[in-house]
C-alpha cells in the first residue's frame, strides 16, 4: 500500500464534511456569525501547521475506527455539537461522497484534481479571512510539492490504497440512489462507456510478449463498453462532469439526504465486524494516533451560552431512531487521548 495515501484520504474527507456542515447550517438557520465561526474553528483546526507535519509525514493509514476518531475530534472542534447519530450520518455522507469520486477517476492521477477541487471550495470558506487562507495556501503548496512529481504508477498505488480502505463500505445514499449511480445494495453503478485517459488504449486486446521483449500473441475480449480514445493530454472536457466536477459540493442545491445500511433489513444490513483478536499493530497505531491529534485544539464543550447542536436529520425523533436502530458495531466513541503520557 502508498504510504502517501493519508494526507489526501483526509483533506478530501475534510472537505466533504465541511459542504455537509455549511448545508446543514444553512438549513437549520443558524445565525451567520455563529456558522463562520464554526467553518472558521474547523478549517483552523484542520490546517493546522503542527497538524499537518504529522499528517504529511509518510506513514500507512489509520484503520477505519482511528480515521473517525481523528473526524470525531475535528467536527466538535468549535461551538457546535453533534449526537452520536448524526455524527455517524455525517461521517458516513463524507465516505461514500469521496468512495464514489475515486471510482469515478478516469485515471488515478486525477485523484490530486479532486483534492484541488475541495481545497478551492475550502479557499472560498475562509475567503473573508486572511490567517485561516493562508494556513490553507500553505497545504495547497504542499500537495502541489508532494503529489505533482509522483509517477502514474505510484498513483496506480495511491488509489488502490484508498480504494481498499473504502471496499467494505455500502451505505445506501438518497441523492445517490434517486440519480441511479448507486444499487439498493449500496454498490456504485459505474459507466462502461466513454473516453479512456489520455495515453491508455481502448480496452479489448491482451498482447503477450516472449522474453525478448517481442510480441508473439494477441488475443480480443468483449470489453462490455463502447469506449473511444481521448483526443490530447489535459482535454478533461471531453469526460464531461466525470473530472472537471468531482469534489464539488453536491450539496449547494439543498436536497434532503438520508443514508441506509446497506441489505434489505436491520437483521440482513452487510457490514464488517471488528475483529476482538488482539492486533499487534495497536499500539504502534496508537501512537501515531495520539501524534496526529496533537495538534488538535478542541474547543471545551459545556458553554450553554454559545454551544449549539446540529443534526443531520429532519427531526429530533428521525435522530433518535437512528441511534437506536445503529448496529453497535459501527458506533464509534470520541477517545479522548492525552499524547504526552504515551511517550
């Protein structure tokens, strides 16, 4: 696996939680001042300088509990506050929002003009304040240093990294499920015509080469597609919103989102159980846990004045039914990590 898979599993992430939040607090008319400071704590906290020295450092990626901690922290990282079932809604939007966009890369590469496509709607953010862009400006200049010199096969690796992170994971999205990208059984319908990127052939034909490097068989496949060949480098018009769109924010149209286990019943949903054998690695990934949110400045909870609670639902009750009817598994609770008595 890429071990320069965390920085854009996170940023990317970040950016889907942060489209959720501006929606939700728009729609539950939350008084202007109080929303900007809450968009204004978290992409503070997220930009964090000493936050993002850990996060850029080569290392593998956290297991899916450990990410959502990290998120847990980050979103209660200002005056708002979140129950446990719509933070699970939240986390699960952010997943299968940016799960769907790396499907739908033409090429792995493109993956890196997803993330430019969240960190510019995260700019627009914080457009107002100079101190917050400039922390973002900064990140911006260091996925450029990091990502643009990679090779296409180190992208190759870089996608199969999040794509294995993310192949458990089928949780049924309403807008989805109403555009037909997605199946009841929270898979993603994927298109088998169009373009092929730049540089790649049309899929049909297996060459086999001797060990001279010389071609003695070519054998034809029913590619199951009508494909065509892309035109020039850089013409990322010709996949229409397959590019020039992923990492937008889907949410600037207010549309009602509900998310499902996937399955046709709570006793059928599909989801994968945490083992309960030890792991070997957990105390190591503990560490670089407690490294990672070091830098993460909570603000305290408890300020009755200024607090207030979002939820992702329709209704308090809609919430409520949630959490009860939550398999227990996927229940996550914030850990509360103190990183200089792990050292």
């Amino acid at each position: 696996m890429s071990s320069r898979t965390l920085p854009l599993l996170f940023i990317n992430l970040g950016g889907e939680m942060l489209y959720i939040l501006d929606q939700r607090l728009r729609a539950q008319n939350i008084p202007a001042d109080k929303a900007k400071k809450v968009m204004n704590d978290i992409i503070t906290t997220m930009f964090n300088k000493k936050f993002l020295e850990e996060l850029f450092k080569p290392q593998e990626l956290y297991s899916k509990k450990a990410l959502r901690t990290v998120f847990d922290r980050l979103a209660h990282a200002s005056i708002m506050r979140l129950n446990q079932a719509s933070m699970d809604k939240l986390y699960d939007l952010m997943t299968m929002a940016f799960k769907y966009q790396v499907l739908l890369c033409p090429r792995p590469k493109d993956i890196l003009l997803v993330s430019f496509n969240h960190m510019d709607a995260i700019k627009d953010f914080v457009k107002d304040t100079p101190s917050i862009l400039s922390q973002v400006d900064e990140t911006y200049r260091q996925l450029i240093e990091m990502y643009t010199p990679l090779s296409s096969g180190e992208f190759q690796l870089i996608r199969q990294t999040l794509l294995i992170f993310f192949q458990d994971m089928h949780i049924r999205v309403s807008i989805f499920l109403k555009d037909k990208v997605q199946n009841s059984n929270g898979r993603f319908v994927l298109p088998t015509s169009g373009p092929v990127p730049h540089g790649t052939q049309v899929p049909g034909l297996i060459r086999i080469f001797s060990c001279t490097g010389e071609e003695i068989t070519r054998l034809k496949f029913n590619n199951g597609g009508n494909y065509t060949t892309a035109l020039r480098e850089g013409s990322f018009d010709i996949f229409g919103d397959r590019v020039t769109k992923l990492g937008t924010n889907m949410y600037s149209v207010s549309r009602p989102v509900e998310t499902h286990m996937s399955g046709t019943s709570k006793n059928s949903a599909q989801h994968t159980k945490v083992s309960a054998a030890p792991n070997p690695l957990a105390k190591e990934e503990l560490n670089l846990l407690a490294r990672l949110m070091g830098g993460l400045e909570v603000q305290k909870p408890g300020n009755a004045d200024t607090d207030f609670r979002i939820n992702l639902f329709a209704t308090d009750e809609e919430e409520e039914e949630a959490l009860i009817s939550r398999p227990d598994e996927l229940s996550y609770g914030v850990i509360n990590i103190q990183a200089t008595k792990l050292f």
